[in-house]
C-alpha cells in the first residue's frame, strides 16, 4: 500500500498498525520529506503522539518543490496540480504499489498510478482542491485570502478567474472520479465531492482520527483562578486559518473586560511549515502591537504534545475561526480537554462537531469580529457551573471521533481494495 506523503498519512498509518487484519502488508510512505525515517516517526510521535507497531517503509522525493504554492505566484491551483503529476511520476518510478491512497489531495496522480501504474486507488479528501465556495466567492466577487482585491474590483478579471475555475474544477471532478474508493473526513467535504466527482455509490464519511482519550484524560474543575484564564487557538499557521480575526476579536473582547477583574490572555498555537508561515506569524505579532495587547497574547510554534496538553488543560476558551474549516481535529481536541470551543459558524465545526448532543449544547459559534468578542464576554459571564456543564457535554460527544471509530471505518472502507 501506498500513501500520499504528509502528516495526515500517519493518521492512517496508525489505524492499520494497531490492527492485525493486513498484517502481512507491505506499507510505504511516500515522503518529500528531507529528514531521515527515524526523525519522521519521532516526530510523528512528538507532535502527533502516534506510535507505529508495524514497519514502514519511507520513498524519499527529490521534486517536492514542484508542488509548493510559492512557486505558482499566479494560475497556483493548476501550478501544483500539474507539478503533482511530475512528483508522482517520479514516485512511481521509484515504487510501484497493488494499493495506492492519496491522502494529501494530489487528485491529479489519480490517473497515474491507475492506469499507467496498474494500482487501486483510494482517497482520503481531506479538503478539496477546487470546492462550490470558491466558485461562489469569485462569483459574487467577495475577498478572500484566495482571492485578491484587485481581481474583486474588475469585472473582467473575475470572470476570467470564474471561467479558469470552472474550467479546473471539471477536469479535477475527472480525475477524482477514477478513484475506486472515496472517503472523505466531514459532511462539508462530502457535499463539495458529489458534487464535483460525482461518485456516490463509492464515497463515505470518515472522520479523521482524534487522540481524544489522551485529552478526556485531563481532570475537569468547576472553578479556576478567574485571574488567570486563558483563551487558546490550535491551528497552523496558515492564512486560511484566520489568525488576525482571532486577534482583532480579542481585542474587541478586551474593551468590555475593562475595570473588572478578569485578566484573560489569547495563546495562539500552532506549526509552521515554512519561511512564508514564519513571517506570518511575524505580521501577526505586529498586529497584536498595533492594537496595543502584545502583553496579553502568546505565540506558541512547534510546541511539543505534553505543552500543548497543558495549555489546553489550563484554558477556559478555544477559539477557530477558519471559514468553512473542512473538519477541525484541533477544535475536537479542545472540546475532549474540556476547553469551551468557539468556531466558526461554518463547514465541519458548524456541520459536525458543535452540535447538540442529547439536545445539550457542546459549544459556541460565531461569524466576525463582534460575534467572537460578544460570545468570549458571555462564556467567560457565564457561572462555574453551567461552564461545567457545557465542557462534560463536549466531552461526551467528541467520543465518536475517536481513534478506535476511525480504524473501523476506514478498514471497512478499503476492504474493497484488497480483494
């Protein structure tokens, strides 16, 4: 079997090791990684605390670059979908697999490993390349981190991207469909899939693996030290992300906690995968001294799992603000370590993850800058008890995205493959 490098796979990877239905498979990673093998497991148990209970085999690309999204600065979507192509060949040359899944999105390799490689082919869509939204963001000429103001603003330009689009997301639809096994990670990606691939009768939800047991290990306390809370965010530090929305809204939230007595501090966790996320990060705490709360907001990059335990451990919020987040595993994760969760209203947060469970709430939503200020002001209002609550009810329902119901169902789902 084969799968698609990137931190994902070992989420899949785990599932097979811990179970001994293919334990006579041959697995490997295809990795652009330049790391060694050991410093990839280590890290994946580091970051990820995932240990693998089977061997694994690494096939180190030379031609990542080709899918970097610094290198396409205009036509990207379609730069690294092409440059997918040329690592993918270069990946098959270096092994060619009975199983591949591709669990990074290089739809484009579908075709490939199928019928040049011969392979079964499965997908894990974590988010789509091209979805319905984007369309409709250029559609109705709305800005966006994908899309610049300077195409907003001109007619033309906009239908010439809304054409492009349109053109892209029908061949990305064909390739997908090659696929013999679809499985996607929320009700949000499994809408923009029908409707692009158009292959129902094999695409399924599976939800993405969470560690939850480790985080609902973490004992519950009605009362903390009101002087000390905190308000947390766990995401990379992508632009898609939305870091500077959580910021301007702590900020907003700051001005009516003005001569009381609570002291909150905003701690932004979160990975940084290249230079180009370094220096967002870098805009992000000029922003902060921009609105003068550089001394009440942290930054916390490539922090250790024992680290990131603890802060959600001590927190009282969790704040997301991506705009139609695909799933959300950090906001699990913050909703199983009793953190109150306040997301987006939008994609998988709004679709499955803050919903009721046994008709209690489990968590907030929220839009723009108000709604996040308004509601970080309400829950910190709320009383100890009634915060209690809403954090045992979150916990209970972030169980079904538990490791153990997502080696079920993705075993159940590529069962097919190895027939």
């Amino acid at each position: 079997m084969q799968v698609a490098e990137g931190s994902e796979c070992y989420g899949v990877l785990s599932g097979h090791c811990r179970k001994s239905k293919y334990k006579d498979v041959c697995y490997v990673v295809y990795t652009g990684d330049t790391a060694t093998a050991d410093s990839i497991l280590e890290g994946a148990h580091r970051r990820f605390n995932i240990r693998l209970n089977q061997p694994v085999k690494f096939v180190f690309l030379r031609r990542r670059y080709l899918v970097e999204a610094s290198l396409y600065p205009h036509f990207t979507l379609l730069g690294q979908s092409l440059g997918s192509l040329f690592l993918g060949w270069e990946a098959l040359m270096n092994c060619v697999p009975d199983v591949y899944i591709d669990s990074m999105g290089y739809a484009f390799t579908i075709p490939l490993f199928k019928y040049l490689g011969g392979c079964r082919i499965g997908c894990y869509v974590h988010y789509p390349t091209i979805s319905t939204d984007m369309l409709s963001v250029v559609r109705n000429q709305n800005a966006r981190f994908n899309n610049a103001a300077i195409i907003t603003t001109n007619p033309l330009l906009s239908k010439l991207k809304l054409a492009y689009y349109y053109i892209f997301a029908s061949i990305y639809g064909l390739v997908g469909s090659c696929s013999d096994v679809v499985m996607v990670n929320s009700s949000w990606t499994l809408n923009h899939i029908l409707s692009l691939w158009r292959c129902s009768d094999r695409t399924s939800i599976v939800y993405p693996p969470c560690d939850v047991q480790t985080f609902l290990d973490i004992p519950l306390h009605e009362t903390n030290n009101t002087l000390e809370q905190t308000v947390v965010s766990v995401s990379q530090f992508r632009p898609e992300k939305d870091h500077s929305l959580q910021i301007r809204a702590f900020a907003k939230f700051l001005t009516k906690t003005t001569g009381q007595q609570l002291q909150p501090k905003l701690i932004l966790i979160g990975g940084c995968r290249n230079y180009e996320d370094d220096q967002r990060v870098d805009e992000l705490k000029k922003l902060c001294q921009e609105l003068g709360i550089e001394n009440r907001v942290e930054f916390k990059v490539n922090i250790p799992f024992e680290e990131l335990k603890k802060h959600l451990a001590d927190a009282t919020i969790g704040l997301h603000t991506m705009w139609n987040e695909h799933f959300g595993i950090g906001i699990v994760e913050c909703m199983a370590a009793g953190t109150i969760i306040l997301a987006h209203n939008s994609g998988g947060p709004k679709l499955d993850i803050v919903v009721p469970y046994e008709g209690n709430i489990t968590g907030f939503l929220a839009e723009n800058e108000d709604d996040y200020a308004d509601t970080m002001f309400h829950i910190f209002s709320l009383s100890p008890a009634k915060r209690l609550e809403i954090r045992q009810n979150a916990r209970q329902s972030v169980k079904r995205f538990a490791d153990q119901e997502f080696e079920e169902t993705f075993l159940s789902s590529v069962e097919q493959l190895f027939k």
